[in-house]
C-alpha cells in the first residue's frame, strides 16, 4: 500500500508540472562512451558536445591500458595503495594515502606555489573555501556569471557578497574603493574577488592580469576557478593564469580534475598559511571520505601527459575559432573564445526542441535553461575535445540554422 501523498509531496507534484511547463524540469539519463568523440543512448551513436572530456583523457584507450598494465605483470595485493577502490576514511583520519602526497607534491612544482590541497570535486572545493576563509564582516565581489558552485559557497560564507556586471572592471573597481581596507588594521575586513577564468556557459575569459592589478591595488585576495582551462590553456597546460603569466599573483588558484585531466577530484594551490587554515577548518575536505587511491594514482600517471599535449591545446583552438565563425556567418548568435561554444536561442521551450532535433539527426548537444543561466539566455552549450575533427564539426552551423528555420524559430539577434 502505498502511503498517503502529504502536504509536500502535493506542493512538489504542482511545481514540477509548472516547471515541466517552463521547458526548465530536468532528467538523468544514461549513457555509454564512445570512441572518436562519441557518445551511445538507447541503442544509437551521437557525436558528444556536451561533454568536458576536453582532450580526450577519459576516453584514451591506449592511456588506460598503459595504465592498468602494470596489473598484468603484479598481484593485486601489492598494489592496493596504488589500485584501491575505496580509502576507508577521510582525509584527516587514515584515507590519506600515499598518492595524496605525491600528486600535492607534483601540483605545487607544476604551479611554483606553496601548497597544493585536493578535494574529492570541483563542487565540494567551491563550497568549502570561502565558507572557511570569509567571516562576518568580510566582503565578497563575484563577477556576476560565475558558477552555481561558487555562488553557494558564498552563501554558505558569513561574508557580504556582491556581484558585479560581468567582466565589468570598471564597476569592480567602483566596489573596492567605495570597501577599500588598506587603511584599516590588517585583522579588520577582508575583501575577496572571485572569478572563473573560462567562464562554463559562454567560454568567454577573464581579464586576469586586470584582476591581479586591482587585487594589489586595493589589498585584495583574488579567487579564480579554472576548471575549464586547466588542461587546454598555457604552454604547459596549467591554465589561463599560466598563459597570461599572472600565476604567482593569484591567492586561490582553483582547478578541476574532472574535466581536461580525465578523473575526478578538483585542487587548490596557495600559499602555506591559507592551506593550514583549509586543512584546519575546511567542512568539505574534513567531513568526507578520500577518494580512492586508483583515482589519485591515475591524476598522477595523467599529470606528465598533460604538460605535453600542446598539439591538442592548439587543435581545440583552432576548431573553436573555425566553429565560431561558421555560426557567425549563419547568422547566429555566439561568443566567447574558448573551446565552450554558446549559440544563444532565448526562448527556453524552443531551446529544448531544438536540442531535440538535432539529436535525432545524431547529434548531441545539450540545451542549457534557467537556473543555470539567467532566464531569456537559453542555449545550445557546445564543448569541443581534442579527439574531434574538423569533418564532424564542418556541417553543424548550417545544420543548426537550417533546423532554426525549418521549425520557424527566430534566433536571438547578435549584440
């Protein structure tokens, strides 16, 4: 017997029919990978762009092989601090494995910091830093478009946040002189700017060296996520700070093992004092279990193949620009200038059911809505990978305006 449908259950039943009206409910659905880019739902083969397997790490056959060889020739009961499937612990009581120290190690020489702290998600290091950092009284200025991730760690802080327009410096610096501390007793309020580098839904990117300035300017702590550079951008693959030379000026170098690193995790590089503090106080390093050595092991066989993939850095490049101007020159709406590729529909219901279309012309690409980008702005969010090529990509612009019109819907206008 089923039990009796209470007062919430009836409240949730109508607003999920209200959001389902929106275009706005969600679903999980499962999926295989395949290789070249592909994906397989129910039976049939898509070309992926919604993934962040940004160079094809993930998908590597020749990479996990070589990686799980080593099997082959050793028994499994030597090698559990190496191919273990679970830490039996947090970090701070006994999941603290070998691999934890070695790849902390290798990350704080790969970024020429103090320290290095690695957390089980890109998620759980977004909520957990600010909250640690910031206190009542404290003053947080976000630019307006950045991560749902980093939007709840700030609210999960004491601080006053702000979020200025996005990428607007001007008004960022409007901000800090109007909460200017420099002249205030160095234990009194502390002032953080928090930014993505890539920006996730526009692939647009942050003006870093005009962050540094301003952080020291106005005695700032800067913030930057780079979940979606680290890996595709810089010479040796460490990001946008790398590529634009500003990594020593950063406080809170963010970045995410989930994406381009193919594996799972995210870390922090700083200085020794903050990462104490983190280690000390930080909920969501201490309240949860490590991840399991495997997976610190694979982030350590990937790292060196990481700094030298500068031939998949330069080819996302160049299929992101041939991408962009081919939408352009079909009239539609897109930005940015990364391998993350918005085409900007509006209307959220006829986003979906051209997301739809072309998925049944084998083609997957996700269609991005409110909340996860503000309402009126919904997308096709399109995320290029190394192991595509230029022949998978040559037909979509035309492809998608075609589909545009065939099913009578105006694109936004271009700004």
């Amino acid at each position: 017997m089923k039990p009796t449908e209470g007062p919430l259950t009836s409240r949730l039943a109508e607003q999920l029919q209200e959001l389902s009206q929106q275009g706005v409910q969600r679903q999980l659905l499962t999926f295989f990978p395949q290789g070249s880019a592909c994906l397989q739902h129910q039976n049939s083969t898509y070309l992926n762009l919604a993934g962040n397997d940004y160079l094809g790490l993930a998908s590597n056959l020749s990479l996990l092989q070589r990686f799980y060889a080593h099997l082959e020739q050793e028994d499994l009961s030597n090698n559990l601090s190496l191919y273990g499937l679970g830490s039996g612990a947090s970090r701070l009581m006994t999941g603290n494995h070998d691999q934890y120290a070695r790849l902390e190690e290798r990350l704080t020489r790969y970024y020429h910091k103090d320290k290095a702290l690695i957390f089980n998600s890109g998620y759980h290091i977004n909520i957990g830093l600010l909250p640690a950092l910031a206190r009542k009284g404290d003053l947080i200025l976000a630019d307006k478009l950045c991560h749902a991730s980093l939007i709840d760690g700030m609210r999960l802080s004491e601080a006053r946040m702000i979020r200025f327009p996005h990428l607007d410096y001007d008004r960022l610096e409007q901000l800090l002189k109007k909460h200017n501390s420099t002249a205030k007793p160095c234990k009194q309020q502390a002032v953080f700017i928090v930014t993505e580098s890539i920006f996730s839904m526009d692939g647009d990117c942050a003006d870093l060296s005009t962050l540094v300035r301003l952080k020291e300017q106005y005695g700032a702590t800067l913030y930057v996520d780079e979940a979606h550079a680290v890996g595709v951008r810089g010479r040796c693959g460490s990001g946008l700070a790398e590529e634009q030379q500003v990594i020593d000026q950063i406080d809170l170098l963010v970045g995410t093992f989930g994406k381009a690193w193919g594996g799972q995790g995210a870390f922090v590089v700083c200085g020794e004092t903050i990462y104490k503090y983190l280690v000390t106080t930080a909920r969501s390093l201490i309240f949860t279990t490590a991840l399991p050595p495997v997976n610190i092991h694979w982030l350590n066989f990937i790292l060196p193949q990481i700094q030298t993939m500068s031939k998949e850095r330069k080819k996302l490049g160049q299929l992101g620009q041939q991408l962009r101007h081919g939408f352009q020159a079909n009239g539609l709406q897109t930005g940015g200038e990364s391998n993350i590729i918005p085409v900007i529909i509006g209307d959220e219901k006829q986003t979906l059911v051209l997301a739809e279309q072309l998925r049944q012309q084998g083609v997957w690409i996700q269609a991005v809505r409110t909340p996860t980008v503000p309402r009126g702005t919904a997308r096709l969010r399109l995320s290029l990978t190394a192991n595509m090529n230029t022949d998978q990509l040559a037909a979509l612009p035309q492809q998608i305006a075609k589909e545009l019109a065939r099913l009578k819907l105006a694109p936004s206008p271009a700004p």
